[in-house]
C-alpha cells in the first residue's frame, strides 16, 4: 500500500518556524521526509530550530524575512529555488497572536498591527510562493486559522485576532477556490488552546481562565505543539489531495457545545 504520508523529495515552506508552532510543524515535516526552508524574523532563533532538526535527521533551510516585506519575501522564494527547487507546500503560520484587551482600549495601531500581520502577511506569502506553485501546477497551501475564527472566545480579549482568523478562513476559500484550477489546493488549520511557550505562560499567570478552559474541552486537556504536528503532515501529504477550501478543527471539541 502507498504511504501517503510519505514527503520524500518535497519541498514545504513554513513561516513563523522559529518558535511554537511553526517550529513543531517544520520537524514533523522534516521528520516525513520533507525538506523544510524555515521563515521567521529571527535568525538566532532559526539558526536553534535548523540544529535540532538537524539533530534529527532532517533538513531545514532558516531564512530571516518579515512577511510582511513584499521584496524580503522575493528574495525568500528565490532562495527556496536555488537551495530546494519550487515548494510543493506553504504553510503559512507565522502570525501575532492575542492583545488581551476589551474592544474599547485597543489602539487603531494594535488592530492594524494583528489583521495585517496575520491576514496581509499570509496573503503575500501566498502570493509569491504560489506563483512558483501555478507555475508548475502543482501545490498546496494550508493557512493557519483558529477555533477564534471560527467562535468569540469565552474569558479572553481577542477581537482583533478573532477578525483576523476569520479572515484567514475567508481568504482560503477564495484563495482555493481561484487556485484549484491551477493544481493549487488551499486548506485551512483551525487550532483551539495549544500549549506553546506563549501560551503557557499565560496559562500560568491565568490558572482560574485555564480551568474552565480544559473543562471546556471534551478531550480535556490543552496539548503541546509536538503533539498535534501530525495534522501538518497530512495537510501537506498526498493524503488529503481531495481537500480544498477546507477548514480543519483541531480543538479537542471545544467548539462542539
Ligand atoms: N498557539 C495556539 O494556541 C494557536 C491556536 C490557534 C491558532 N494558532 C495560530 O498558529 C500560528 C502560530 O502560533 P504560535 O502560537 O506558535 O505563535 P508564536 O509562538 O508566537 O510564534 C509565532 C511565529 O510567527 C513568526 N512571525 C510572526 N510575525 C511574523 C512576521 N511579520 N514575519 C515573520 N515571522 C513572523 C514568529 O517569528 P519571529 O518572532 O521570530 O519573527 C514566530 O516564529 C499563528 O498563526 C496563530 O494564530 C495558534
């Protein structure tokens, strides 16, 4: 039978793989064979993912670029081309997370600074590595949404987040349903709590928000990167071809009440 799973000889593109996240999904997909060129603003903190991928047997390409920066992300694709070749996978995770603040103290400049950090990055990245993807028709892309795209989160403040993810769920059906016709299919991951550095620390400065938070979740707990990265490499495999436009929850059941 065919490994589906297999990404041996493939090329996926991670933003935001210094840290969290990003990080726990560049080395599942290292781990499945792929080889990994790795975004982030942070060179020192790349330079620490490439090693422990490397560690493991895998291979990762750091470049420090703001996603933002229309001609730094240029150049990161030109890069990919010559280190790798043409992405089979970008996987658009970078983003600013929550400002913790009720609607009525958040700045115009915070609210700017989240949906164009989350919504505008994710489409430029989209954009210049797409084109290599149209190019060869052939590709997929998987956007990082969240379960606060999808729902109002209880005993946070995260208006600006929440539009912005939402907004991630807008621009993958549109963006899926231009692309598909190109051999490009565009899915989105929904995540609910996971617990990232960020996110633990916040946890632990809010035990009474993180209580009712697992009670929430019928899995009830609050899983590590690691543990839900799997998901990635399916995304990026050859197992899920036949999705588009998807949005995939991944929030032990939180959202299901
Ligand atoms: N953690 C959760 O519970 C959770 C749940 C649902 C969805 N998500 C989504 O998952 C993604 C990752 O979240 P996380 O919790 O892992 O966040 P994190 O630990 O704060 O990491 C964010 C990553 O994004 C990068 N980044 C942010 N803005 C960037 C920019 N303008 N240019 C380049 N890189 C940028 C950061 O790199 P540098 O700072 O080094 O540049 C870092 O690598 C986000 O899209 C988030 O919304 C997270």
């Amino acid at each position: 039978m065919a490994n589906f799973f297999d990404l041996t000889g493939r090329t996926a593109v991670v933003t935001g793989a210094s840290k969290g996240l990003g990080r726990a999904f560049a080395k599942a997909l290292a781990a499945a064979g792929a080889s990994v060129f790795g975004l982030s603003r942070d060179q020192g903190e790349l330079d620490g993912a490439k090693d422990e991928i490397a560690a493991a047997g895998g291979v990762f390409e750091p470049f420090a670029a703001d996603i933002l920066d229309e001609s730094a992300i240029q150049k990161a694709v030109a890069r990919c081309l010559d280190r790798f070749g043409p992405p089979d996978a970008l996987v658009n995770n970078a983003g600013l997370g929550r400002v913790n603040k009720p609607f009525e103290e958040i700045t115009t400049a915070e609210w700017r600074r989240t949906v164009d950090n989350n919504v505008t990055g994710t489409f430029i990245c989209s954009k210049y590595f797409g084109l290599e993807m149209i190019r060869r028709k052939r590709g997929k892309i998987v956007n990082l949404a969240s379960m606060s795209g999808l729902i109002a989160n209880k005993g946070v403040h995260c208006g600006p987040y929440e539009v912005s993810k939402l907004g991630i769920v807008a621009l993958t059906r549109s963006l899926a349903s231009e692309w598909c016709a190109h051999g490009v299919t565009v899915n989105a991951l929904a995540p609910g709590y996971i617990a990232t550095k960020r996110n633990s620390e916040f946890f632990a400065s809010h035990p009474e928000f993180t209580r009712q938070a697992i009670a929430a979740i019928p899995v009830g707990k609050i899983p590590t990167p690691d543990e839900i990265a799997g998901v990635m490499v399916f995304l990026c495999s050859s197992a899920s071809d036949y999705m588009n436009g998807a949005v995939l929850v991944l929030d032990g059941g939180y959202t299901i009440w």
